[in-house]
C-alpha cells in the first residue's frame, strides 16, 4: 500500500489496505465493514463499489441458473403431463375401470417425467431381446435387466427431479432477495458514512430528527435505537452473506 494513502470513499480517512478488487485505498471502518470470510478474496477486504459489483456478479449468476433450473422443471413437468395422457388413454380403452385410469394417469405421468431415460430404456429392451433372441447372445439379456432397471428407477427420479428443481429455485430467488437486502443495508451505511464525515460535530439524533440529512436512513436509526456495535454485527452478517451467496453460487455452477 503506497505511503500516505486515504480512503477513496472517506478521504479524511487514513487507508490501512487496498481492496482486494480494485485496489482503492479502504479505511479501517470500510476495512472492518466489507471483510471477505470466503471465496477468492478471503482474509481481505473489498471497497464499497467492489461489494456491490459481487452482488451485482450474484444476481446476474443468480438470473442464468433460475432460467437454467425453470426451463429443466418445465421439460419434466411437459413429460408428466404427456406420459400421464398416453397412460390414461392406454388404460381407459383397455381397461374402462377408472381406478385402473388413475393408475395409468399416475404411472405413466412419472414415467414420462423420465422421458428420455425410458427411451433409451425401451430400447434396451429392444436391442438386448433381439441380441437374445435372435442372435442368442446372452449379452442381450444385461441389456435388458438394465432396461427394467430403468423403467423402475423412472418414476422415482422423477418425483425426486421436481422437489430438486423447486427447492432450488426457492434457494436462488432467497439469494436474491439475501441479497437485495444486503445491498440496501450497505447502502444505508455508505450514506450514513458519508454524512456523518461531512458533519462531525454533530449529533446524531439532530441528523436523524424532521429535515435531517439521515431523517430516513435505516443504518443511522438502527445506531440509534440499538447502538453502533449492534448495527455493525447486523450489517458485516449481511456483507457476509454476500460472499457466501457466491460460493453457493460458484459451487452449483461446477455440479451442474
């Protein structure tokens, strides 16, 4: 860090690092504020404008892999729905019995869920009876134990495939909305930050009261109301959260 160095954001401030981003100057406030606990630039710290550029990073992360996760549901959801058609058009001309109707719907909804993989199997079934049949090659016969293996395991990786995909779509719009939270809380501090510099001296219920700079700041309300202390702990948990939406996030991206 060059000698001398300030705070880009509060240049009264004597800078005690660089982000570990942009390499702006950070003051022991911002220093203690936005600490990275995770990820690329843990044990460091990150500027202000650097934090928001991660949730920023998140969002946009975020956005792709719910469209990702959306359009996957809504393939199986198509096959369940096709699959339970064909099941109960299949056993209402077979059978009429409504019970049975229901059990086709149900069946060959899930089957359909798996649509693909009870493709391949069919045609497992297919190439290994042929190969048995015809050929008498017993090979045939592997084929078509993995077939049924298939075609019983379909319903179950269905159902299992649809509370996946919901659970995390219900974890991405949470990240989401962590970190719409997040940012709003950081925001409220800059701006606090940045008023309480340009008015030393002067208290901070005056700041706060009718016509005040912070009249409808949270950060400067929860000082207030809670102490200083207690609004830095609530808002280096939301920073925290920021960082650690991002590994969740880097982590998913590599699984699928």
């Amino acid at each position: 860090m060059a000698e001398g160095m300030v705070c880009y954001h509060h240049p009264s401030q004597q800078a005690v690092a660089q982000c570990g981003r942009c390499k702006k100057g950070i003051c022991e406030d911002c220093y203690d504020t936005y600490g990275v606990t995770s990820g690329e630039y843990a044990g460091r710290a990150l500027c202000y404008d650097c934090t928001v550029l991660e949730v920023e990073e998140n969002v946009n992360a975020v956005t792709l892999l719910r469209k990702i996760i959306k359009t996957e549901f809504v393939f199986i959801i198509v096959g369940v729905v096709i699959g339970a058609v064909l099941g109960g058009i299949l056993m209402g001309s077979s059978s009429g019995d409504i019970g049975g109707v229901i059990m086709g719907v149900i069946l060959f909804g899930l089957l359909g869920g798996c649509g693909w993989a009870v493709l391949k199997a069919l045609g497992l079934l297919i190439s290994g009876g042929g190969d048995l049949g015809t050929k008498g090659d017993f090979r045939g016969l592997g084929k078509m134990i993995k077939g049924f293996a298939m075609i019983i395991v379909a319903p179950f990786r269905t159902i299992i495939k649809i509370v996946t995909r919901l659970r995390q779509i219900k974890e991405m719009n949470q990240i989401v909305a962590n970190d719409a939270l997040a940012v709003e809380e950081m925001k409220a501090y800059f701006a606090y930050t940045q008023v309480i510099e340009a008015n030393k001296g002067v208290e901070l219920a005056t700041l706060v009261g009718p016509g005040g700079a912070l009249v409808e700041n949270k950060y400067a309300k929860a000082v207030l109301s809670n102490g200083e202390s207690a609004a830095q702990t609530n808002l280096r948990s939301e920073v925290k959260q920021i960082f650690d939406n991002n590994e969740k996030l880097k982590d998913f991206s590599e699984k699928k």
